[in-house]
C-alpha cells in the first residue's frame, strides 16, 4: 500500500467484490465505513448504491445495481467484478478506515499550520479515531459488551421524567435547544436578539449573555447605542466583537469546558465560524456538533443565519447546506414590514414547544420588544388604504352592499383582486361584520358601530417585558389610532370631580403600546405644553442622551407620547407632572 498517499484503489476494488459476492457482509461492514471513505468518486457511488438497495431490501447484484443507478460507470463494474472477494472483508474495512482518517488528518493539520485553531478540537477528534479501529469488531448478541455498552448509554426515566420545559419568550425561545433565526441582510436579525437578551436578563430568565459578533463592528454598536447594555448588566452582559478568529475560537473553547446552566450563547452569524464551504454538510456538521456541545453543557443557543435572495417563485428558508436545519431544534424566518416597523418571526421548524407566527415592534432607546397583534404588524400602507376606502364606502352605501360591491369598488381604485379579498376577510368582526341575506343566502356587510372604526383597524398587544418600575394605577381607555386625525383619550382629572380631555394632534400615528417608566437612557424630544387650570406653562427642551426618567408620576397620555416615533403638541391637563418624553426612531437594521 502506497502510505504517503493513504489510498489503494484495490483494497476498494476487493471490499465491494466481496459484497457482490456475499451481500450479507455489508452488514459487517457498514458500521465502520462510510461513503467517504472510499478515495474514488466511483466507487463511492457503488458504495452508496450497495447501502440504498440494502436499506429498500433489494438485491444487492449487478442487474440491479445496473437499474436503479444507470451513472454506475460500466467499466467500473467489471473492474470490481474482476476482483478477487476477500474472506476477512474486517480487516480491509480497517484499513480502508485507516487510509480514509489519515486523509482527514492531513487537510485539517494543514489548517492548523496555517493558523486556524478551531481544527485543533477536530484533529484530536480524528487522532482518537484512528486509535480505536484496531478495537474495532463485531458484536454478537450474546457478547457482554452488547449489553455493557448500551447500559452506559441508555436513558434514564427518572432523568427524562423530571426536566422542565421552561420558554424564555413565549411561543418563540425555548431554554436549552438550539434556535436558528435566518433573516435578508438589514431585515433587523441582530437588533432582535440583543433585544431578546437583553429582555432576559431584566426578567431574570436567564444569568450571563455570550453574545459573540462576527458581522458587525465597534463602531456599528456605537451607532445603535448597544455598549449601554454593558453598562447596564455589567459582566452579566458579554459582547465580542471585532476579534479574530483565533480569538472568537479560544472563546469558544473555553465554552465549551464550562457549565452553562442558564446562559444564553448568541452566534451572528453562523457563517464566521464555518471553515470551509456553509453549502457542505462536511463542513457545517463541525460547528453544529459545537452548538450541540454548548447546549449539552446547559446553554441556551441562538444563531443567526442568512436567506438567499428569492428566484422566481422560490425562495429557501436558509442558505446553505441540510445541516443547519437538521442540527436544529427549533427554527425562524424573519421578515420586516417598513409601513409598521414590525419584526415577524415565521417558524419553519419546530421540534420543542408550541411556536406560532410572532411579531415585535423593536425599541432603539432601551433595546426591548413588544409584542405586536399579528395582523397590523403585517399590515403595509396599501392595505391601510383599502381599509379607509372600504370603510368610505359602507359609510356612503344606502343598502348593506355584498362582498362582489366591496371587491369591486376596491378593484376600481386600481388595487389588486386578491389583495382586496384580504383587506376584506381579514377584517370581518373587527371593522365590518356581515349577515346572511335571504337571496341566495349572500353576505351583507355593515360597518361594526360599537367603537371607533379607525381604533379597530390594529390590536396592538402590550408584553409588560422590562418588569422595572412598571406603570402602575394606570388604564388606557381608548387608544385610537388613524392616519392624520387627531386622537382623544378621556382622563380623570386629579380632583375625580369631572373629566377632562387631553388631545394629541400628530401628522403619522404610529402603533400606541404603553411601557413601563423606568426606561433607561434617552434620545430628546421637543414637547409644548399650554396652561391648564393645574399647571404651568412648560416647554420641556431636547433632553440629554444620559436623562434618566425614574420613579416619574406617568401619565397615559405621557405612555403613549413615550412609545410614539413622532413629534406632539400636547394639551396637559391636571393628571399627573410632565418630565419628558423620548423620541424613538427606528434605526436602519
């Protein structure tokens, strides 16, 4: 055998002659070699062929392998037919092993010599390998290590019966598995999961952040004022970014040697620690064994991964190979809607929990998510439009019109078919309500009178996700969102003897969530306030970015100035004192 090139083509030739000519020896054999481990692509392909027709309890012969795989190279056939069959196929299987290990260990001591440390772990690995295969053998039924081997490796039941299925978030991260988030480029991926971590460890789900970064860099943090985290959480918070790769993998590897009980471990993005090829499965399976190990040891792991650009009618999930899905317990996409400034999670894998379709509006000042109804979320500004035209046109109609009058004016406004009969089903019982008529049993539709048309048109759910200081004694009465119109809200006033009304006059209403008042730090807005019977007259200037609103007596009407992305003119009346008020503007993700 020609040792320097760690391969015999004959050896090869032998081992699938010997199965040609006995068929159960693939049994055997099949434990210790993989299609890999053949040098020629040839003979991997009869290989492989051999263990598909095993798998389909076919014949394992020429006349089949013949049928079912007609790329089998004929000339290849004969040469292996023309081969003498082995009696010992164990002992050609090892070296055929041997050869194969030897092979993987050259190119991966090549990456390590030219500096790359993560391949240490999978040379070792390999060594190990290779020093098992002379213990290599096969196990009878009645051998003793049969049952010794399992016995090690069996489950547990009092084990398995007493984990705890616990979700950090709702419906979205599972403690202890493994989540992918596969996102465009810019469509907000990492600014979630900061957010996501961050919110975490204020609710004091999880102890300790990783959250290693190969994408960004200082300066992009700075922009999105994520170092304040730092400062917040103090070494409970650990952010890497702008390291090399030995120094990511000596991270890494310290990692894995720990106890993560309770961590969260944040990848972005997976691609920066692949070394090789993210369409291989030979290539990624290294580094999802990696995740697997962390989230053996007790963490809790997120990576983040991209989407390819869609073609024609198609569009993947995730780019790149299999395994990345595989290795997965529990898997998004994730969609940005601009009209809205929504997040939308859409799982495409779930083995752990109960995830459904989520949707969060993201938070710049203090980096926190608020949970969005769905429907608004998705909403765009072509859809808002529909809706203000259909509502128009019941206002207008005389008789209660059918579905085909709904569709129909909406189609004479230039809008697309399908797009309208959408606007139209999905808002049924929350803007308009229909009946059955008694010709032909048709929908009638009417506008639904018991509250503000407008109002009805978004559902946005509060998530109270900072549990600091939270806003107490306080009730929304009627958050009314339109689309240039001024919004009104009925306050107590401070004596309870009567009520009085404070209006918010704002160019673009945006989603009105209240939140907690200790928010953190600030950007500035500018406020006007006029003189009320209570009060003096305040212009409160633009904050400073370090202005803290602690222990603040908060308003409603302050709630929803401090969750607007808009510029107010605010009428304050005697419900409580004025401070100041943020101004959020969604960052470009």
């Amino acid at each position: 055998m020609n040792q320097q090139q760690n391969y015999n083509t004959n050896i090869e030739k032998s081992i699938l002659s010997s199965i040609l000519f006995e068929p159960k020896t693939l049994q055997d054999i099949s434990n210790i070699l993989n299609v890999e481990d053949f040098y020629l692509p040839a003979h991997q392909l009869i290989y492989n062929a051999m263990l598909t027709l095993n798998k389909q309890d076919l014949p394992i012969d020429e006349e089949f392998l013949k049928k079912k795989f007609p790329k089998i190279d004929e000339c290849v056939m004969l040469d292996i037919l023309a081969a003498n069959p082995i009696s010992n196929i164990l002992a050609y299987a090892k070296e055929l092993k041997t050869d194969a290990i030897n092979r993987q260990m050259a190119i991966v001591g090549s990456k390590v010599v030219h500096g790359d440390l993560a391949a240490i772990d999978e040379l070792i690995n390999l060594k190990d390998r290779l020093n098992t295969i002379d213990g290599i053998k096969q196990l009878k039924r009645d051998d003793k290590t049969f049952n010794s081997i399992f016995d090690k490796f069996d489950i547990n039941f009092e084990e398995i019966e007493n984990i705890k299925f616990e979700y950090l978030m709702d419906n979205f991260l599972v403690k202890n598995e493994i989540t992918m988030i596969s996102a465009r480029p810019g469509t907000g991926k990492s600014l979630l999961s900061v957010a996501a971590a961050n919110m975490m460890l204020i609710q004091k789900n999880i102890e300790q952040v990783f959250y290693i970064d190969g994408d960004n860099s200082k300066s992009t943090l700075r922009d999105r004022n994520i170092h304040h985290l730092k400062k917040q959480h103090g070494n409970k918070f650990r952010y890497f970014v702008g390291l090399s790769k030995n120094e990511l993998w000596q991270i890494i590897h310290t990692l894995k040697k720990m106890d993560l009980t309770n961590f969260l471990i944040v990848f972005d993005s997976i691609k920066n620690f692949i070394a090789g090829d993210r369409d291989k499965n030979k290539d990624v399976s290294p580094v999802m064994e990696i995740l697997r190990t962390l989230r053996n040891n007790g963490a809790t792991v997120l990576f983040l991964h991209h989407q390819n650009k869609k073609q024609k009618d198609f569009e993947s999930d995730y780019a790149g190979s299999s395994a990345f899905e595989e290795d997965t317990s529990n898997a998004f996409t994730l969609k940005r809607n601009d009209d809205k400034n929504s997040l939308i999670l859409k799982p495409f894998k779930a083995r752990a929990g109960d995830l459904h379709e989520i949707a969060f509006s993201y938070n710049a000042h203090n980096h926190t998510l608020s949970k969005l109804d769905l429907g608004y979320a998705k909403q765009t500004k072509e859809m808002d439009e529909m809706i203000e035209e259909t509502v128009e046109f019941l206002k207008s109609s005389r008789n209660k019109p059918m579905w085909s009058e709904l569709s129909k004016n909406l189609t004479d406004l230039g809008y697309d078919k399908e797009k309208a009969a959408k606007v139209i089903k999905n808002n049924e019982g929350k803007l308009w309500k229909f009946e059955r008529g008694d010709r032909n049993n048709q929908k009638l539709y009417s506008l639904i009178e018991t509250t503000s048309t407008k109002s009805k048109a978004v559902e946005t759910i509060y998530e109270d996700i900072t549990n600091t200081a939270p806003i107490s004694q306080i009730t929304p009465r009627s958050l009314f969102l339109g689309t240039s119109e001024s919004l009104e809200m009925d306050t107590n006033s401070s004596d309870n003897s009567d009520k009085s009304k404070d209006t918010l006059y704002s160019d673009n209403i945006a989603p009105i969530t209240p939140r907690t008042s200790n928010i953190g730090l600030y950007e500035g807005l500018d406020i006007i306030s006029d003189k009320s019977d209570n009060s003096e007259n305040r212009n409160v200037l633009v904050a400073s970015q370090n202005f803290p609103r602690e222990n603040s007596g908060v308003t409603v009407t302050q709630s929803i100035l401090a969750n607007s992305g808009w510029k107010f003119s605010l009428k304050q009346n005697d419900t409580g004192p004025i401070s100041a008020f943020e101004k959020i503007q969604m960052p470009i993700l």
